[in-house]
C-alpha cells in the first residue's frame, strides 16, 4: 500500500490505533521580538521590515502538531505535543493522555534539530518514565530531524528572507555564512550531521559564498573559531548568521546575538546580518512525518 501524498508506503497498522507524541526542548522565553533575530538589525523600537514575526515556542509548536496531524491523515490518530522542559505535558503524561483516548501505540518523534544529550542519553531517561507511567502502550522512538536536503532548502529560504544587499559580495568576497545551532557538548555531538548540512547550503547557495557551522556554546565548534575561519581563510566581505534554531529565545537572545555583537567587534571592517530563525515551516513537519512512518515501517 502506498501513501497517495508522497509515494511511500504506508504502515499496515489502523491508524486509528496510533499516536504520536511531538517531543520537544521547551522554552519560556521568546515571546517578544527582542529575544529574536530582528532586534540585530533594530533601530531602537523600530524592527526592519523584513521581520517575520516569529510565534513564540508554545504557540509555534501547536502550529507544528497541527501540520504534523494533516500531513500524517491515514497514519496516525492523534499528535500531541510535549516538552522535556517548562511546558507540560511532559512525555509519561503525553502518552498516558493518548493511551486514556484509546491509542495502544505510540511514536515518540524527538522534534529536534541535532543529536546531542536530548537526543541521547535524557531520551534513554524518558522512554524508561513512560513505561511506567504507561505500561499497557507499545511505544516506538523515532529518528530526531538530523541532516536533511529540505531543511538545507529553508536555510536557504531563511538567508534570502533578509536585504538584498546582505547576499551581495563586498569588494569582490565571497559572503560568508555562519550557521549556528543551539550549543550542546561534545562528547554528546561531534556536529558532523551540521557540518554536512552546511556542505549542501554553500553548494546551494553557489561561489559568492561562504559557509561555516558552529555551536552557540558549551561545544566545539565556537562562534568565534567558525568566524575567525571565514574571515581570515576564507577572506570573506561580510557575514549573514543562520540560528539553526526554531523559535525567538533565550539561546538567540543570550547566546548567538550576544556573540554576534562581540564577533562585531572584532572585525568592525565586516558587515553583519543574522538571518530569522527556522520557526514553523512545512519542510520541517514533512522531515517530521517521514521520521515517523519509518520508525512505524520498522515493525
């Protein structure tokens, strides 16, 4: 049997017996645009016009789940969302809610960008909660996001959303590109996943430009070292930073724009951008969806 929307097999399973719960970071923060990327390029309390807007986590997860449950009709019967931190319902709650409405088995999709401690060992930590918290559901860890084509395509999206003059060579450079994703330690992430992601956005994005991945801190890659390579092995003319992150927060905020600003000063000779972040968007939710049914197909 094949799924009509995207050619791939469907599960075999009654969709009607299948849940998903959206597994998340989680945040408090974000809720203003002045933890998000427009506030770089503001002119005291006036945002550049190219400002998308970005919903904060809760409300933007809420968009994701209900994405997510159109892009997954014939393949499960309810996706719920949920947050290791600050935002309940936490995962043993998540699926003793889909078990309560009926659902015997379970998908927990990890929504999230890289494969760091989250991802690793606090998972291991997770599914062992949820067995006890729910003992009579079959549930299934699917893959996280990882490297994908079509996030390297919004990436691309989210550089082209900005002034046309941020994606015009200086003085002949190519322009440089710093894609940062929200910091986690080394011996969780050797980042090589991003490093592949930032290969396919410079063969995309062509000559004129420059791409180098980093972390926003705790691990390896810097900001600092990623940029000092652009600047001075690269020789680039200016520099548009990626936040490969999802919402406005306190990792952008704090961490990437606060680096941002001591970057610029160190190299005042070279303009900055910093591009919006990756929010809610349709190529994310279809990597998402495909991660799901694998995990489904598995059995």
């Amino acid at each position: 049997m094949v799924n009509p929307s995207d050619g791939r097999p469907a599960p075999s399973a009654d969709a009607a017996s299948w849940g998903v719960v959206l597994l998340c970071h989680g945040s408090q923060r974000g809720a203003t645009r002045d933890e998000c990327s427009c506030a770089w390029a503001a002119d005291g309390p006036r945002f550049p016009a190219w400002c998308p807007g970005c919903p904060n986590t809760p409300v933007g997860l809420r968009d994701v789940a209900l994405r997510l449950q159109d892009q997954l009709a014939g393949s499960a019967g309810r996706v719920i969302v949920s947050c290791l931190e600050f935002l309940p319902p936490h995962p043993p709650e998540a699926v003793a809610m889909l078990a309560d409405e009926g659902l015997s088995q379970v998908v927990i999709q990890p929504y999230l960008l890289g494969k760091g401690k989250h991802a690793t060992l606090e998972m291991d930590e997770v599914l062992e909660d949820i067995a006890d918290a729910a003992p009579g559901v079959d549930v299934y860890l699917a893959d996280g996001l990882g490297a994908d084509l079509r996030i390297a395509d919004l990436v691309h999206d989210r550089i082209a959303a900005l002034p046309e003059e941020a994606s015009r060579p200086v003085a002949d450079r190519p322009v440089g590109v710093l894609i940062v994703k929200a910091g986690t330690q080394t011996q969780y992430d050797d980042c090589l996943w991003l490093k592949e992601l930032g290969g396919w956005v410079e063969q995309d994005l062509g000559p004129d430009f420059a791409v180098a991945v980093a972390q926003s801190h705790y691990g390896d890659p810097t900001m600092e070292s990623a940029a000092a390579h652009l600047v001075n092995d690269r020789r680039i003319g200016s520099l548009i930073c990626v936040p490969y992150v999802f919402f406005p927060g306190l990792i952008l905020q704090r961490n990437v724009l606060g680096t941002m600003r001591q970057l610029q000063e160190t190299y005042p000779a070279t303009p900055m951008w910093v591009a919006p972040p990756l929010g809610v968007d349709d190529r994310l939710v279809a990597v998402a969806r495909d991660r799901i049914r694998e995990a489904q197909m598995r059995l």
